[in-house]
C-alpha cells in the first residue's frame, strides 16, 4: 500500500534554541546577574549540548483505516537525517531552549511487512505526494522547557512546549518528555500525535480510497544530545 507518511521530529528533542526566544516567540527569561548567561537570555555557559543523530531514534508511525484496512499495513517512517542543538542549565537542566531540524527528503519507510519495491513506492508517495519535499525540504521543531522534576538518579521528567513547522504550517505543541542524564550526555523520550489536516497533509490511499492512512501522525523519539 502507499498510504504512509511521516514528519517530523523531534523533535523531539530534537535540538537548538531560537537566540533569544522560546517556542512562542517571546523572549526566554533572563537570568540574574553574575549567572554566567549571556545578554541575549542563552542558558548557563557550558549548557550547550548537540544533538547526536547516530545515537538516537526517531520516526513517525501512520496507521490505516477505511472499508479494506486489513489488507493495508500500518507504515514507520524512519527520519533519519536531522540536527540540532540544546541550551540548558548544566546543573538543573531548565530552563532550557531547543531546536531541530529535519530534512524531510530523509523520510524512509522501515516497516518490516513492505519489501525493498514497496517501500520505493512508499517513498515516492510521501515524498512527492504528501510531504512535498521539494516545497518544502525542511521539518523544524523550536521549544523550551520552563521547568524539570527530578524523579531518580540522573532521571527527570518535563514538559515541552514549542513550535511545529511542518509542510509550510506551524503549529504549536506540548508534550511529556523523559529526559536521563549520563556523564556529558542528555537522552530525552517520549511521543506526541499530530494531525495530516492540521498541516494541510495528503493522507494517502489505495484500492480506489478503501485503504487510506489514518488521521493520526505518532511521532516518537528517543534522542541523545552530547555536551559541546
């Protein structure tokens, strides 16, 4: 079936933030004086982590519906090239500002029911038909996290809040992120859904529309950033 399609990311973390400014716009706190932040509203000095692509997971996950769903597959769309950074309090971990970019070309289909053809074919459906790569060759995420809440060693948990640029649409977001610390490193996990409508997406179909991707979007990622 050609039904699939994916995003973004993380993305979710996946990260740098605006300078200056959070997810909305406005201008990030400033920290008080003698902190070690600069004038613009960065984190701490020494908060600054970048996102480590061959370390870290990310996809999109589109179920199916419709009159023959059962003889669709539900689609994982592995996005595998982005960056980013994250600026963050070296000791609290917040607050903390984030982006990522995603170069949405890079989405694959990695569902183990499609062999090599079907997923060409896939491919060529997200790209061209939903996503509209050449249009709009960059999926970028900006966020912040305000606050964090320790629950274990080296574990916390947070929310994120930020913008969705997807396919020429930005959207704002909020969702839950686990975040472990390990030595010079930061891994955060977690999912969230968005909608094809929500950004003007195709939802694809097959057998004369009685296969068609569901409206749902999961985007779930599991993503390091290392201490630069």
């Amino acid at each position: 079936m050609k039904s699939g399609l994916a995003i973004l990311m993380l993305t979710v973390v996946s990260l740098a933030g605006a300078p200056g400014c959070g997810a909305d716009g406005n201008k990030e706190p400033q920290a008080p004086a003698g902190s070690g932040a600069s004038s613009r509203g960065d984190a701490v000095a020494g908060g600054q982590y970048k996102v480590n692509p061959a370390e870290s997971k990310f996809a999109a996950h589109v179920g199916v519906g419709g009159l023959l769903a059962a003889a669709g597959h539900p689609h994982t769309i592995a996005i595998r090239e982005f960056e980013g950074e994250l600026k963050a309090d070296p000791e609290k971990l917040a607050p903390a500002s984030l982006r990522i970019v995603i170069k949405a070309a890079s989405l694959g289909e990695a569902g183990k029911e499609f062999d090599d053809k079907e997923r060409q074919k896939v491919n060529v459906s997200v790209h061209d038909e939903a996503l509209e790569t050449s249009k709009y060759p960059d999926i970028v995420f900006k966020g912040s996290v305000p606050s964090v809440k320790q629950v274990g060693e080296g574990r916390y948990e947070a929310t994120m809040k930020g913008d969705l640029t997807l396919h020429g649409v930005t959207r704002p977001l909020s969702f839950p992120v686990s975040v472990r610390r390990s030595g010079r490193s930061l891994r955060a996990a977690g999912e969230f859904t968005i909608l094809h409508g929500d950004y003007n997406i195709k939802r694809l179909s097959a057998g004369a529309g009685m296969i068609k991707a569901k409206e749902e979007i999961v985007i779930s990622f599991d993503i390091q950033a290392d201490e630069s």
